[in-house]
C-alpha cells in the first residue's frame, strides 16, 4: 500500500511540475496500461491527484501554464514572480493546499448533510446570479466589453463541446489565460528574471488562515455542485481577496479542497466531480467505509510528504531558469504549448488555441478582468 502512495506521489510531482501534462492525462496512462487493480490502484491514482494540487503552482507561476484548477491564479502569480517572489508563490500553494486538508475533516462532520440535500437546479441558478455578478462588478462602459468576453469565451466553450477533442480544456484555457499572458510579457524589457531565495509568505497568519479557510468552503461546495467548478469558486474569492496573496491563498485552497471532498461525495453518492473520480467510476470502484478513512488518512502523509519537498524543487527549477533568457523562455514556451496543442488534438486543437487566445488577448485591451473569460464554461451551463 505505502509503495502505491510513493508512486503516486511522484506521478504527482512529475504531472504538478510539467507545463501542459495534466494529472487526468496519466491517470488514463495508467488505466489503460492496467498494471494495478483493486484498491492499489484507488490509492495510487488518489495520492497523484492529490500531489498535483500542492504542486501545479510551480509551472502556473514560472511558465504561465495552467490548468482548469488554476487558470485565474495565472496574472497574480506573474506579478509576483516578476517582483522576485517566485518562490513565495510556491510557498502559499504548499502551505494553502495543506490547510485545505486540514480543515476538511471538521467540515467533514456537516459534508453527508450537505451532499444529500443536493439539488441540480441550484448549480444552475447559482451560476446565472455569479456571471451577472462578474460582469456588474466591472465600471462604466467595462461592463459591455466584459459582456462582450463573457458571451465569446462562452460560445468558443459551447463550440468545443461538440468537438470530439481529447484536452478541450487544454486549447481552452490556455488559450484565454496563458498565451495572452505570455504575449504581453514578450512585449516587455525583462531579459532576465530574479528569484529572491526567501519563500517567507508576507502576509499575517490569521488572514491566510481565513482566507484558506474561505477557500477550503469553496472548495468543499464546488465539489458538491458539477456546474460549479473550482474555477468559478475562484471567482467569489476574487471578490473579498483585495490583493495578490490573499487571492493565491483562496485558488489554492480551493483547488485541494475540491478534489479532496470530490472524493468523499464519490463514496456518499457516486457522482464524479473530476477526471480521477470519473476513472474510478469507470473501473466501477466502490469504496467501503475502512477504504475511505484509509485514503484521508494518506491525504495528511501526502501533505506532509510534498511539504517536505515542494520548495526545494521550486528553488531548483526556479535556479535553472534564472540562467536563461526570459524573452526567449517565453518563446519557447509558446512553441511549447502549440505543439502541446497539435499533439493533442491537431489542427482542431490548433484552431480553438488560437481562438481562444484572441479572446484572451482582446480581454487585456479592453483592461477588463480575465475572470470574464469564465464565460467559456458558465455560458453553457447558463444556456442549459
């Protein structure tokens, strides 16, 4: 059992680092190479999804490459990273992710009420009410071009859903987060970037526990609800955090916090709020009360272990870059993330990369929040 947790650990840690290599991706690897069966398999591919969580920062703030968990913490980590603060970044991810797990067992107690009590319609509702929210919050004549990305990111989002495509989140949010991002920076006089060795969090203790603690609720009810997604979770706490750390501490929790409670409601009702979850329904996985306390057991050892570790591997990683140029690093990674996109899906997946870093870009000229390009998944859940 603990070799399956290792492993998964360092899967985990290879997927969390590596731009574009989702956690989803190797899982279904994984399935279909069918070395491990039974609960061995359940753990391996747990512990891996788990680590991704605590690790996943690392190319979000250093490359610019996200995925669906952390596509809106692109543009605070960047600010970050550009004052020297990459490491700090990395930091928040760890220590907000390791909360989120800490705080779900007491709201473990109130979860069983919570997940019986689901209602479809609520998702729904509560995303029309968000999206009218995220528009509003915009000023003057902002709000119509927010409108305008909103509606656009949305029906590229319902487009791509009628694709056969393998990554569709892949072209997508990268697309409207990563590649506009990356653009702007090319545009820029950085040749190099500093990376200062102190990964001290500037920010008080008591307002990162409430802001983790803001995020490990969110977490805990966009697992609940499958039209609420990590990402728009995000978007709430975008509207209490005021600034970059405070912000980063609210998506990281989130993000851990959602895939640990995604797997309580898969044992409590079978629904699948994530891929991991989905391949275990697949392989037909039913877990028995001691399998369950076992597997949220391991997320504390998991926890601990990346803790242990996670810096250190950023500090690597982030001495490697500090030697190459930053205009051509970027460069490279778009090449990077074009020919991620081919291989995943062709030409197809070339041709909604670009769309949707059109949209993305035209959001940073408008001067608009980029948590407008949300619309690329709540549109189609608006328009049902």
């Amino acid at each position: 059992m603990y070799g399956e947790m290792l492993l998964g650990i360092l899967f985990g840690t290879a997927t969390g680092i590596t731009p574009a290599l989702h956690v989803n991706t190797l899982a279904s690897l994984l399935d279909g190479l069918n070395l491990f069966g039974g609960f061995s398999f359940v753990l391996l591919v747990y512990a891996m999804g788990l680590t991704h969580t605590f690790l996943d920062s690392i190319p979000s703030a250093l490359f610019g490459v996200p995925d669906e968990g952390t596509a809106l913490s692109i543009l605070p980590a960047h600010r970050l990273v550009l004052k020297g603060r990459a490491l700090e970044v990395v930091s928040i991810s760890l220590w907000a992710s390791f909360l989120a797990v800490l705080f779900a067992f007491p709201l473990l107690l109130v979860y069983p009420s919570l997940a019986e009590r689901y209602n479809p319609g609520a998702g729904r509702i509560f995303v029309i009410l968000l999206a009218a929210f995220l528009i509003l919050s915009e000023k003057g004549m902002k709000k119509a071009y927010a409108l305008l990305i909103f509606l656009l990111s949305g029906y590229l989002g319902i487009i791509a859903g009628r694709f056969p495509m393998k990554e569709p989140y892949f072209h997508l949010f990268v697309g409207l987060f990563a590649v506009p991002t990356l653009v702007v920076s090319l545009r820029s006089d950085i040749r190099k970037l500093s990376f200062d060795q102190d990964a001290g969090i500037k920010m008080k203790r008591p307002k990162f526990l409430m802001f983790s603690l803001l995020g490990s609720l969110l977490g805990m009810i966009a697992s609940l609800l499958p039209t609420f997604t990590s990402s728009q979770a995000a978007i709430i706490g975008s509207f209490i955090s005021k600034d970059e750390r405070s912000f980063l501490t609210v998506v990281f929790s989130v993000n851990t916090s959602n895939f640990l409670f995604s797997l309580v409601n898969f044992y409590l009702t079978g629904r699948t709020r994530n891929g991991i979850m989905a391949l275990l329904r697949k392989r037909d996985v039913y877990l028995s009360p001691p399998q369950l306390h076992f597997l949220l057991l391991t997320s504390l050892a998991v926890s601990m272990i990346v803790m242990l570790y996670g810096v250190r591997l950023a500090g690597i990683i982030g001495k490697l870059l500090q030697k190459a140029d930053y205009r051509k690093l970027n460069i490279g990674i778009l090449v990077f993330i074009f020919l991620a996109s081919y291989y995943f899906d062709g030409i197809t997946g070339i041709i909604f990369l670009t769309a949707a870093s059109m949209i993305g870009y035209l959001a940073v000229r408008f001067g608009i929040k980029r948590t407008n390009c949300m619309g690329v998944l709540m549109l189609r859940i608006i328009m049902g």
